[in-house]
C-alpha cells in the first residue's frame, strides 16, 4: 500500500509503453455468460488460443477463481507451458479493465502496481466487487509495492508512449459516471502523480456501440514514442464518420512531450458488424503488444490484409498474427480489452 505522500512520480516511477519488455501477461477467463449471451460456446476457446500464442512470447498469469472455472481453464490451457493458473475470483473477463497497472522505475527499483478503483465503466454492470478486488488478490502472490489513487480508471481507456504522452479520451475521463467531482485538471494531476504522464492528448468521443464510453483503445494506439495508428472511416454516411474525423484532427494537432509532432498511420474500420441487432464496436485498433509477437483482431473482412500489412510494418521486429474476433466482440471488446501487460523491472 501506499503511505505518506509518496507517488509513483515522486519515487521515479513509470508507465512504460505496451513495447517495453514484459514479465508477463495477465488474463482472466471468461466465465460470464451474459456478456455473450447466446454465443458464449465460442468464447473460452479464443482464451485457449491467445494462451497458447502468448506463452510463446512471455509467462500467461489467468484468474480461473471457483472449481467450476478453474476446471475449465485447467482443460483447455493447464497443459500449455509458460502458463499459470490463479485461483482468483473474478465477475468477468476483461482484465485490462479490472486488472492492476505495473510500472517501472528506476534500475533495481522494486515492483510497482497501480490498484485504480473500478466500477464496471460507470456501474453498467454489477455486480463488479470481485473484479474490483483483483488488483489486491493478484497482489497476494506478486508482493508489490501497491498504490491506490482513490478514483475509477479503466486500463483500455488509456494509453502510453512510455516517455510521458498518454492518449484518452473526453468522453470516458470526465464522464460523471466515474468520477464525478473530478475535471480535467483533476485527471492530468492524477495521471502525472501515478504514471508520470505530463502530456495529455486528449481525443473526443469513441465509436458506435462501445459501452465503456469510448476507450482509447478502440480509437488509437501508440506504435512507438512519436508514431500513432488511428481508426479513421471512409464513408460519410457511417455514423462513425464523424466521431473519427474529429479524433484524427486531433491527433493531427497533437504534440508529444517534447513539444514535436505525432506522425499518425491510419487503420481503417472493419465492415459494420451486428449482434442481434446491435452493432458491435469492432475496431482494428483493440491490438496487444507483446514480447515477441503482436495479437491483431481480424474481422472476416476485406480490410483485415490492410491492418496485418500496416501492423508488421509497423512492429518490424515481431511477428504479428492476426485472431479471429468476431466471436470475441460480441462480447463488445477485443484482445487489448482482455490482456493486461505486466512490465519487467530492471
């Protein structure tokens, strides 16, 4: 825990970018059914796939909590070296979300973790006590050095270039659904003292369909310091037009921490998809980056050769492989929304 008045920044820690090297990944298996309901079957078997491809890449942590799910998980990913099962109870899957924050300090620092409050972007979605509490019960094995700012932060709606420029958004870092006396000074504050973050981008709203009030991470993403992909749609007519013109101008205006123009590389959006006549907010931007490879949503569409092209330009130094997602985002996220990156200390 946190005591005194030490932050992060104050003891030389922080946010690295998703690049930077990893001690691992985290996971939390699927195990709740309404957040795919009627097309659930599918889902653990994507968890088994991404396992598999991360073990390869760096150790795979996953909270299976009950006999019911830890079973489960045990049968479809407790043969995969590299992994390890947890018998932490969780609400639901979406551990970018609920999960903890780890940063990095100075060399031969001990390891840091961020505990942000959690409330199910903005209570849609109780009960979330034990995805709330997953922070602290990872914790019980890390033996971290814990923070708790005291204010609701989902992982996905941020993002970091690992040198102090993080990208947000409006529409889901002041929505009063989460901290309501908090205004955009507040947030910064908050982001400077716990990720040494000292430049904000902030961008606008996010796409149709999207119930966490427009993540950063279905919008844009950091690819290396200076250098952000961003979805952009080409028809006019799509409802998504508008909302993405306007984070492109943005990003376009954009400056880094140093003061320096973003280059910004766009990805085009999937074809609408539709789930018992809901669209869907499937984005080419719901990436992960880890050690070795990068994991890349694939739609069933013309434009998912486009993004795999783009992405291995982009990450010429490792393999990115393209995951089936349509299955995935009918749960409305993708495979940055169910992974969180545990940064290795120096």
């Amino acid at each position: 825990m946190n005591s005194g008045n030490d932050t992060p920044r104050s003891l030389g820690y922080r946010m690295p970018a998703e690049w930077e090297p990893h001690a691992a990944t985290w996971l939390s298996w699927p195990r709740n059914r309404n957040s795919w309901p009627g097309h659930f079957e599918a889902v653990p078997g994507i968890w088994a796939e991404l396992a598999t491809t991360l073990a390869a890449s760096e150790p795979v942590h996953i909270c299976a909590g009950g006999d019911e799910v830890m079973a489960e998980a045990k049968r479809l990913v407790g043969h995969i070296p590299n992994v390890t099962l947890h018998d932490i109870p969780t609400n639901d899957a979406w551990m970018r979300d609920h999960g903890p924050m780890f940063l990095v300090g100075p060399k031969g620092s001990e390891p840091v973790m961020i505990d942000w409050g959690y409330n199910a972007w903005g209570g849609k979605y109780p009960p979330f006590d034990q995805d709330d509490l997953v922070p602290r019960r990872a914790n019980e094995r890390l033996k971290y050095r814990r923070f708790e700012p005291g204010i609701i932060l989902e992982g996905g709606a941020v993002d970091f270039n690992g040198l102090g420029t993080v990208l947000t958004t409006e529409q889901c870092l002041l929505n009063e659904n989460r901290n309501p006396t908090l205004n955009r000074a507040d947030m910064e504050r908050y982001l400077l003292d716990y990720t040494a973050a000292r430049n904000v981008v902030w961008l606008g709203e996010g796409i149709v369909g999207d119930d966490t009030d427009g993540h950063i991470d279905e919008l844009a993403r950091f690819v290396d310091p200076r250098t952000v992909v961003c979805v952009v749609e080409a028809d006019p007519a799509d409802e998504n037009y508008g909302p993405l013109e306007d984070n492109l101008r943005r990003l376009k205006l954009a400056k880094d921490e140093q003061g320096r123009p973003l280059e910004v590389v766009p990805l085009p959006m999937p074809a609408a998809l539709f789930c018992d006549d809901q669209r869907l907010p499937a984005s080419y931007c719901n990436f992960y980056i880890a050690n070795s490879v990068v994991v890349a949503a694939q739609f069933d569409c013309p434009a998912d050769a486009v993004v795999l092209e783009t992405l291995t330009r982009l990450f010429p130094t490792r393999k990115v492989i393209g995951q089936r997602a349509v299955e995935l985002v009918w749960g409305l996220g993708a495979f940055h929304c169910i992974t969180q990156q545990q940064a290795r200390q120096e």
